[in-house]
C-alpha cells in the first residue's frame, strides 16, 4: 500500500511536471495565429470586443448592456458555437455548476437570477465533506454559518440561457455573431488608446476594437496572441459527470463530497430525486468508467462513496484520540453526521468526462486587451469555484470599466486596467492556491499526510468562525 | 522642468499685474519674494498684433506642447494627477444618482491657471462647459491647439482665454457653476485678491475647487528641497516656501469671501506606484472643496 503511493505520487510528480507556456513559441501550431498583417475588409468597429460567449463571456455583454455607462459602448460578443435554440427539458442536464452568492447576487442585479428561478435551481444547505482513509469530516451548514443557502445548483444551459434570454429581451448596445470562427488577433504593442486590436475571422471578415476581451475558456487564443506566461499542469485526472437518480426521495439539499485516494467524489443536489456527480479520478480508470455499463457504473460509483478503505492504525488512534478531545471540550467531534445517498441509476446516456487541469495567467492584461473566466485561470472543479471567479471577473471589470468612464478615462486607460489585474489576482490566485493544496493533500494515502489532514479537518470542523471565514472566502 | 522655467516666467509676468493692482494685505498672506517693482505694460504686452510667425518659436513651442500633453513626459504628475481631481470636481457639483458620460453637462467651469489644459481637457469629457484662463499666452496657445486633439471632446472643446482671473471675473460675475483652481495658488501673488476674483466669478451655490501645497516642514523638505536639490526634477528657485499656503489660511480666505469650506483633503503621492491619493495626510498637498453661499 505504501509503496504503490509513493510509487503514484513520483509518477505524478512527472507526469504533472509544471509547464509554462511562453506562448510564441506554440503558436505556430496552434489553429489561431498572431496576425503580422491583418486583412483590409473590415466589417465593423467597435469599443469593445469580447471573444467567448460561454457563461462567463455572455454575463460580461449582459452587465455592459445594463450598465447606465457601459451601455453607451458598441460591444461585440463572438462565439464559435452555434446558436443554439434552448428548450426545457424535465431530464436535467449532466453539466452542473455551484454558484455561491456572490454569483447570485450580481446575477440579481443584472435581473438574471430570476430568470434561473423561473426555471430550475437546486439550494444548498447543507455540505459535508469526509475523508476515506480516516473517520474525519467537515460540514458546513447555512442555518449555523450563513443566513443564507452555501450554495446553488444550476444546469450550464439554463444560467446561459437567462443570461442570453436578458440580454436579447431589450434593444442594446451588444451585437452577437454565432458562428464565429476567429482565425487570428493582433493586439497594439504598447499603450496607446490609437491603435486598435484586429479580430481576423476566418472567413476574411476583420473587426477592429479599443477593448479586446478574452472570454475564450481555457485554452485562451487571446491570451496566446498577449504572449503571457501561462502556468498550467494536467492532473491526468478528468471529471466524470453524470445524472444521478437516487434510491429514496428526500429533501436533497445536501452537497456531498467524498474524498478515496483517486480524488474527489462530489453528489451535487438536483431536486427530491436526483442529483449530479462530478467524479474525479485518474484519466485511464475514468476512461474504464465511461465504458462500464449503466448498472455496474452505479454499482462502482456505490461502492467508492460507502466502501471502507483501508486505514493506517496509527492514524485511527489519533483521530478517536482528537474526536474524544474535542468531545470533552465541549465542540463537535464530526460524529454527528449525515449518510450519503444511496444511487439506484443514472439518467441514461448522461455520462460524460472532462479532463481537469490547472491554469494560471501571469498577466491578466496588456494593451488594449484584458482576460476574464478560465481564459485567465482555470481550476479543479473539487470546489466548485472555477465559474465563480470567473463571475468575479466581470463583476469587477464592469465596476472598474464603468468608473474609469464616469470619471473621463478612455475604456484602455492603464489605471483601470492594473487595478482590475491586482484585485482579480489577489482574489484568484489564493483560490487557486488552497484548491490546489487540497488537491494535493487529499490524493495522497500516505499515513503522516492523512494524520495532518484529518487531525486539521476535525478541528477545522470543530471551530465555528474558522469554518464561517472559509465559506465567506468562498462566496466572494 | 520646463513647467517650472515656464511657470516661473509666467509668474513673473502675471506678478507685474496683480501687484501693481492690488495693496498687499496681512503679511502673512504676501508675497515675500523681493516685491516686483517692474512696470512693464502688463499682460497685454504678449498680444502681438503683427502675427509673423517665428519658425524657432513655433519649434519650441511644439516641443513643449508635446512634452505637456506627453503622459508619461514632465508633466506626468498633473496628468496622473486628473485621476483624482477629475472625480474630485465631478462629486463636488454632481451627486451621482444614476451615473452617465456626461455627468457635468450643463455645468459651467472655470480652470484658473489652466495651463497647456490638461483639467480643463478631462473636465470637457466628463460634458461640462469649460473656459480656461492663464496668464501665459504661450500655455494658452498649447492648449488651444491641443483641444482639437481627442475626438472625445470635439463635441464639446474648452474655451481658452489669455487673461488673468480678476481681469476676467470683471465680466463674469455670478456665472460659473464650479471654479477650479489646480496647482496654481501657489504661484500667484496677492493670494487674497486671486481668491476674492474667483469667487466674483462664481454663482451662488456654486463650488470653488484648490489643490495646492501646504507650507509646513514636509512641503519644505520634499515640494522644495528634495524635488530640487536632490531629485533636481525642479529647477533651483521654482517654488518659494513663503508663497505657500496652509489649509487654514485657504479657509480663512474663502470663508471671509462668503464661502463655506465643505471639504479639505490630504494629497499624497504613492512613491512606488507614482499614483495619486487623497488621505487623512495634509502636510505636503491638500485638497479644498468650498460652496458659494447667497
Ligand atoms: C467537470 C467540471 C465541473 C465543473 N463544476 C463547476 C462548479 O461546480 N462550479 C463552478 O463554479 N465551476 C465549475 N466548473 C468550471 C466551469 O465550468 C468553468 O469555470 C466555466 O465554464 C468557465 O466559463 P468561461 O465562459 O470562462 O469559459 P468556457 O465555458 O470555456 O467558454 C468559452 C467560450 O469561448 C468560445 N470560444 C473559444 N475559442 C473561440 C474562438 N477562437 N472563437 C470564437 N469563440 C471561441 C467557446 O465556444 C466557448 O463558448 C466545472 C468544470 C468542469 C470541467
Ligand atoms: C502648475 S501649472 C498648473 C496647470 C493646470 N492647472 C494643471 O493643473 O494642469 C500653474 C499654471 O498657473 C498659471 N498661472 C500662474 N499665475 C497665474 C495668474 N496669476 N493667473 C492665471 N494663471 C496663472 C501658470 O501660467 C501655469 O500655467
């Protein structure tokens, strides 16, 4: 057992060795170049472009178009996909996301969450997370911590379709071309609110804009013509996504998450019957996993979310020894917990695997050109938060964009630009940082990290304003 | 650098005016630089009727207009500085309910000592009707010419008038919605009359705006000493300790002019950042916001 962790954690060591993408030097492999002369046949100027109309691109147009300066802005929203016509369907989809309130508060205000409501959201009341390898566990629960719910679970399709849905209800400044095929970008090469950034499409149309935003996901184009360093590591691991429909009918508020020595085993809430999987493990045995047939993968996924694992001795005694502590000081000793759903099927043909890995953008600027969403940092869904920083983004940069005007600025100027750099980055990189650590800290079995992990989780769990500073961390 | 030479002419100039006009008040608030006893004929003596144009002049000129407009030039530090006047002066005379581009349309400014324009350019973006007054022709000319420069502005361009403020307020008494003052105080002569004239020129309920030094130890030290002996970024001479002016002064001066000083700031410039805030700090910079009253 000891031996075949170490063995996994070297060959990870390798595998997931760090790479830092200079992004010229790839570029030329790449399908989207760095224009050196863009094409005279230009369709359109415009102050700001955004390329990307994912959730995270969409909700940055819908914020312009509501904000009383922003909207006097010509703004471009390119997306490579199609326009798909959005129809409710009672099957959920299997691509979910955790929004905290942060996210459901600029939602709000932009009179998307509504829309959201009308259609379909699960709240989270209750999380519990627990370890495999030791009795440790963590909950967080809204009636203790919050006056409000930890969290909501909502389709990818339904956000993205409030989001379009109120972006398009009104007359606005925000034009959207699906279908749009960028071929390349060239940016201004220093600070001057003169020079415009090209957008070459590639069927020879060419748009020019002050303002390039790159909404593009995580294997940015924008950020690759910005030539910025670019951290990123594969994990060689994927998430394997799935509807869930559970054995018992119960108020499914609860979001859970299991920790086995592959990775983390989320079950987010759907409604009384049904809930979403985010599994996470290693990329050759979720590849088993997709292949499996529907029952014997219920029958896996049962077995990973009650099955004992081994433990280490030493790390029992500790914890029982920690547990009994804490019991008579008084505090919670993680005894009192919940029993995780059981699954009786999953909704057919809803498995689906995504590879995970990190992603962080050195500079989230440079002339004329800004990142937001995973295009500038990209993380393991283990918490949930990989759209929410995104969302942050955007909260952001309209705030910044929209003072910076109101006091006269040109929509480039520097000032507004660094601080829209600084705060996102001193928000995310944090995020990033301690999503990672966890990632770490929980994909090992060795004995002395799952000592130090579940010892921390038990008195983490045990103090109110630790757990109460962690959640609010998360919802901002 | 050559702001300060400038200035310094300038000033020179101007002093000729102002001194000859107006009986000295309180010393504490004259000028104690050796009083001008020139009697060159006053600022009118700079209009040339003949108009030959002087092909080294107009090259100088066009250098130091590219060096005042050059953000990152000599000039740098007025142009940083707009970051927070411009929201200063718009939050004085607009509260924002509902933020919009234009939010200082229909206000009426005058930018006293207006130089090459860089406040009378950032205030005319944000809508308002801006005229610019300085006592140096050659700055009023760099900043006639410039306005012509940002598209965002060609709706709407500052009027700029080569004249001094008690000369001008003769007839505009009453007029404007807001009256600015930046970084000039400290150069004119006969303070009480400067502050009196702009004043004249200001409706009731209007508000009259100062950014200046303050004169205490700090301002000594890092305004005079450091910046030029140390830093030599301003030329030996340029500003003189005694002609600066404390935030109690400043609000002696406005409120004996019918003014009630709503406001006053501490200015401070980050070293590191080179940006511009305002603090609790007053002791090297401050900032004076002050209301008209009927
Ligand atoms: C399994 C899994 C589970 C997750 N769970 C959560 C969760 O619970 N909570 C959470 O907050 N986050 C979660 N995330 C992360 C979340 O999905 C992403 O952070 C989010 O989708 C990022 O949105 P985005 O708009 O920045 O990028 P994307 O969604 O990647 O959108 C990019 C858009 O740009 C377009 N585009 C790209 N290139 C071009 C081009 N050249 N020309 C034109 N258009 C282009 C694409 O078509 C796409 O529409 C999860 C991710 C995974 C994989
Ligand atoms: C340091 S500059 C400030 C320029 C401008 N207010 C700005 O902040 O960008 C000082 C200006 O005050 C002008 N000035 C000095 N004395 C003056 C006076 N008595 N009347 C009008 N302008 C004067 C100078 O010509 C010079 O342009």
């Amino acid at each position: 057992m000891l031996s075949n962790s170490v063995k996994r954690l070297f060959v990870r060591q390798i595998k997931s060795s760090i790479r830092t993408t200079s992004v010229r030097s790839l570029s030329a492999a790449d399908d989207v170049t760095i224009l050196t002369k863009p094409s005279e046949n230009i369709k359109g100027d415009y102050d700001v472009i955004i390329a990307g109309g994912g959730m995270v691109g969409c909700t940055l147009a819908c914020a312009m178009a509501k904000d009383s300066i922003l909207s006097n802005l010509k703004v471009l929203l390119l997306e490579g996909g199609p326009d798909k016509e959005y129809k409710w369907k009672p099957e959920y989809s299997n691509r979910v996301v955790a929004l905290n309130q942060n996210t459901k508060a600029l939602m709000t205000s932009l009179d998307v969450w509504k829309r959201v409501e009308k259609m379909r959201l699960q709240p989270v009341r209750y999380m519990q997370v627990w370890d495999a390898s030791s009795d440790a566990m963590i909950s967080f629960s809204s009636s203790e911590l919050l006056d409000d719910d930890v969290a909501y679970i909502v389709e990818n399709d339904i956000l993205l379709h409030a989001v379009n849905t109120e972006l398009t209800s009104t007359d606005n400044n925000v034009k959207i071309v699906y279908d749009a095929k960028i071929a390349g970008y060239q940016l201004p090469k220093q600070d001057n609110s003169t020079v415009k950034s090209y957008v070459q499409m590639s069927n020879g149309d060419t748009y020019t804009c002050q303002l390039l935003i790159g909404a593009d996901g995580a294997n940015s184009a924008v950020r690759r013509a910005m030539g910025v360093q670019y951290l990123s590591w594969n994990y060689d691991q994927m998430g394997v996504v799935a509807t869930l429909n559970l054995a018992e009918e119960y108020t499914n508020t609860t979001a859970w998450q299991r920790w086995i020595p592959t990775g983390p085993i989320a079950i987010l809430p759907l409604d009384s019957k049904r809930s979403s999987l985010v599994w996470s493990t290693w990329q050759d045995h979720a590849k088993q996993l997709l292949k499996l047939p529907e029952d014997q993968f219920v029958d896996a996924l049962n077995d990973a979310l009650w099955k004992q694992y081994p433990r280490s001795g030493s790390v029992e005694t500790v914890t029982s020894f920690v547990s009994s502590w804490l019991r008579r000081a008084g505090l919670p000793d993680g005894a009192a917990r919940q029993l995780p759903p059981s699954i009786r099927s999953i909704s057919p043909n809803s498995r689906a695997a995504f590879p995970l890995a990190f992603g962080h953008s050195t500079r989230y600027i440079a002339p004329g050109v800004v990142l937001i969403g995973d295009a500038a940092h990209r993380v393991h869904p283990l918490a949930g938060q990989g759209v929410n920083l995104g969302f942050g983004d955007v909260a952001d940069l309209t705030k910044f964009l929209s003072n910076a005007m109101y006091s006269g600025l040109d929509i480039t100027h520097t000032d507004w630009m660094s601080k829209y750099e600084s705060t996102r980055q001193r928000h995310n990189v944090p995020t990033q940082v301690m999503i990672e650590m966890l990632h770490r800290l929980y994909t090992v079995d060795l004995m002395p990290v799952v000592l130090a992990r579940s010892v921390g989780v038990q008195i983490t769990n045990a103090l109110q304003p630790l757990k109460k500073m962690i959640l609010s961390h998360a919802a901002t | 650098m050559s702001l300060w030479k400038l200035n310094k002419c300038i000033f020179d100039k101007s002093k000729t005016v102002v001194s000859s006009k107006v009986p000295q008040p309180g010393s504490k608030l004259s000028l104690r630089r050796n009083q001008t006893e020139v009697q060159n004929p006053p600022i009118g003596q700079s209009f040339n009727k003949d108009s030959t144009i002087d092909a080294a002049d107009v090259k100088f000129f066009s250098q130091r207009m590219k060096e005042w407009w050059n953000p990152n030039g000599e000039f740098r530090l007025l142009h940083s500085m707009n970051l927070i006047r411009v929201p200063f002066v718009r939050d004085g005379l607009v509260s924002a309910t509902k933020k919009d581009l234009h939010p200082l349309r229909d206000k009426k400014i005058l930018d006293v000592g207006c130089g090459g324009g860089i406040l009378s350019e950032g205030l005319a973006r944000l809508g308002a009707a801006v005229t610019g007054i300085d006592a140096s022709k050659e700055l009023i000319e760099i900043a006639e010419h410039h306005k012509h420069v940002d598209p965002k502005i060609a709706e709407n361009k500052p009027k700029y008038i080569h004249s001094t403020v008690e000369d001008h307020a003769k007839s505009t008494s009453n007029f404007y919605d807001g009256i600015v003052a930046s970084e000039v105080i400290e150069h004119v002569n006969n303070q009480e009359l400067f502050v009196k004239s702009c004043v004249h020129a200001l409706k009731p309920g209007g508000r009259i705006f100062f950014t200046t030094p303050n004169r205490t130890r700090w301002s000594q030290f890092f305004v005079i000493f450091f910046a030029e002996n140390v830093l030599k970024t301003i030329p030996q001479g340029a500003h003189q300790y005694e002609k600066f002016i404390t935030p109690n002064e400043l609000t002696f001066l406005l409120e004996r002019n019918n003014c009630h000083v709503e406001l006053t700031y501490g200015v401070t410039l980050n070293p590191v950042t080179g940006q511009w805030d305002f603090s609790q700090f007053q002791h090297l910079m401050y900032a004076i916001q002050a209301v008209k009253l009927s």
